[in-house]
C-alpha cells in the first residue's frame, strides 16, 4: 500500500480543511513513480514532498501548489533522466485534473518550478516555488546521496568495473557537493548545511567513501533483487 503523506496545512478553495480530492488524485499518479529508476522512486518522493511542505510553512504561498509541485518535479524521469525536469513539467501541464484544478498562471508558474529545480541549473529559480523545491531536492544524508549517484551510474555506466564505478560516482558527488559544488539551497536549509560538512569527511577520505558506496551496491542488489547491469533497465 502507498503511504499518503497526511498534510494538514493544504486546504481546499474555501480555506477550510485539506482538499481530500487532490490528496487522493496525487496518491494515485505517484504510484507511477516505480517506473523510474531506484534513486527516483516513491522514498525520493516523499521525501522532497515533506521537505518542500516543511519550507512552505514560512511563506505565505499556495500550499497545494507546492504539494503539487513536489509530486510532479521527477515524474518524466522514466522517459529520460537527462531532460526529466522538462518531460515533467510537460505532463503536468498536460494533466487534465490539474486543468481543472488549478488556474492557468498557477500551471505556468508550478511547470517553471519543476523545470527550475535541477542542481546544475545555471541560472536562479524564477518564483520562490522554484526556490523551494530546488532547494527540497537537495539531498541531506549520505545514504541518498550515494543511492542516488550509484544509480544513476548503473543507468549511464553500466560497463564500468567496479574501480571505475567508485571513481565516476566520487567525482559526481565531489563536483556538485564538494567544496565549491554547483548544488545549493535557495532557503534556509539547516540539514543541508550540515549535509555539506558530513559528505566532505567521505570526500577527504577515499577509502572510506568506497567503502560506503559498496554499502549502497549491495543494499541497491538485494532491493530490487536484479544484477548490477540490470538495476537500471528500463
């Protein structure tokens, strides 16, 4: 069964309780989510939807948006990981419930956040929505963070030994989380910072980190009960 993340704070048009139409819609598509590889599935997502209804609390901003926002931001990751931030904001956009739901600016506004979210965007997020999930998105243990680049270098690098696979996810993890490291929180964002400072003893100590990526490998094969090459076949 999908565990629903219970939100008190969406409210529905009228300002009264949360909307239990829109809960349960996104509890329905999320699902979907399983098509994507392992460092894209449901626990990311709930995850990134937790954290990004944790930042909104200090905004006065729609709620519902955000929840939506969040829910949406990697769902074209099945298609293609390299340009996911644009195919997902493509099928939002596309969604005949969030048509009817949301307003037209609200649409254009929610898919400019999903394409805005990704770590190595170039430019600042265009509306603080933008901000917040990219900033929600940001991984905050060393466990995510290796989870997700082992994955995604069994999904590009499948015919890598395993030294060439410790060396590409160190030099991943070091170019964007090191010292001078292109990902960033826009907002505020504590478990981050102190995210940065814990990634940076495994990044000052090789062994250590191939050690803790050898964790992951072998976490990431029983998981999903496949061999390595296999893991990230869609």
């Amino acid at each position: 069964m999908i565990r629903l993340i219970k939100i008190n704070i969406i409210t529905n048009k009228k300002g009264n309780k949360r909307n239990s139409e829109l809960v349960e819609y996104i509890g329905k598509c999320i699902v979907l989510y399983e098509r994507n590889g392992c460092s894209h599935q449901l626990w990311h997502i709930h995850n990134v939807t937790e954290r990004s209804l944790k930042f909104a609390k200090n905004y006065p901003m729609n709620k519902e948006m955000v929840y939506m926002i969040a829910s949406f931001h990697d769902f074209g990751c099945f298609v293609s990981r390299k340009n996911h931030e644009e195919i997902s904001a493509h099928l939002m956009e596309q969604d005949s419930f969030i048509q009817k739901y949301f307003k037209k600016n609200e649409i254009k506004v929610m898919a400019e956040a999903i394409i805005d979210h990704r770590g190595s965007l170039e430019y600042e997020p265009r509306s603080i929505y933008g901000r917040i999930i990219s900033s929600a998105d940001r991984l905050v243990t060393i466990e995510e963070i290796m989870r997700s680049t082992h994955s995604r270098n069994l999904e590009f690098f499948s015919g890598m030994n395993w030294d060439e696979m410790v060396r590409e996810s160190y030099q991943y993890i070091k170019k964007k989380y090191g010292k001078d490291g292109c990902a960033k929180s826009y907002i505020p964002n504590p478990d981050f910072e102190q995210f940065l400072k814990e990634v940076q003893v495994y990044l000052d100590d090789y062994e250590l980190f191939s050690k803790k990526l050898k964790e992951v490998d072998n976490f990431l094969r029983k998981k999903y009960h496949v061999d390595r090459k296999k893991l990230y076949k869609y």
